[in-house]
C-alpha cells in the first residue's frame, strides 16, 4: 500500500508542477502579449481576428469549477462547439467567411485557452483522461480533449 501512496503522491507532484508552468505561461503572454500579437503568433487568419470569443472564454473557465470528469468534457466540447457558433454570428450564417476549417479552429481555440487562464489545466485533462470510459474520448469528445492537450506545447 506504501509504495501504492508514492507513485500516487509522485504523479499528483508531477500534475501539479505541470499545472502550475502552463498557468504561469498563460498569464505571462496574455499579460505581455497583445491580443493583436498573440493572435498573430498562433496565425489565427486575419478575417477571423475580429470575431469576439468571450462565450467561449467564459465556459472554459467554468471547466476549472467542475468536479466530474465527464463534466469537466462535456464543458470542453461545449466551449468546442461554441468557436464556430461565434464565427457564424460574426459574419451572418450565410456569409462564406461563417466557415472554419482545423486550420483556423486550432489557433482559435489556444487563444481562447491562453485568455481563460487555466490553473488547473493538466489536473483536469488528466482526471478526464483517467475516469471516463476511452470510448468517450474518441470522436468529438477526443478532438476536444486533444486540443486542450495542445497548449502545453504553446
């Protein structure tokens, strides 16, 4: 049971370690970075710079104040879906600009991540990663999950 307790012990250490640089990294660029650079940075296309995400903001934050695992990815595929909710609103359903593609979806997404300041980030992708069924983290679940996963390199 003891050494149970220090590898459990060992991989909280590590989580929170990694937790605590990925909100150290978004704070340092959304505080010293302009949204103008940040998003050139992440080549968000420059028709889309203009398009509020603060829906999409705002529920990625709600992700740090749920307890659940299948919550917790429900709100990410919540805050997925919203991006071309927003893009559509921006420009008219109608419009041919209303469409986005993982090329555009990608950056738009890191932005709104870098802007919700996760502290828990790691810690969440993890519990979700370790309590739910892996049948749930495919398909848009998994894409989910997998972009979230992204801004650890950023």
């Amino acid at each position: 049971f003891t050494k149970e307790m220090g590898i459990v012990r060992m991989f909280s250490d590590r989580v929170a370690e990694e937790d605590a640089q990925i909100a150290k990294n978004c704070v340092q660029i959304v505080h010293t970075l302009s949204d103008e650079k940040i998003k050139s940075m992440l080549h968000l296309h420059q028709r889309l710079s203009t398009v509020d995400f603060s829906q999409v903001i705002r529920s990625l934050k709600l992700m740090e104040t749920i307890a659940t695992p299948f919550s917790k990815m429900e709100q990410v595929v919540h805050a997925n879906r919203l991006i071309p909710l927003c893009v559509s609103s921006h420009f008219g359903s109608d419009s041919q600009g209303s469409c986005i593609g993982a090329d555009d979806f990608l950056p738009i997404f890191v932005f709104c991540l870098l802007h919700a300041l996760p502290t828990h980030l790691q810690s969440s992708i993890e519990t979700v990663n370790s309590f739910t069924d892996s049948f749930l983290q495919s398909g848009e679940c998994g894409y989910a999950l997998t972009t979230c996963k992204y801004i650890t390199f950023v």
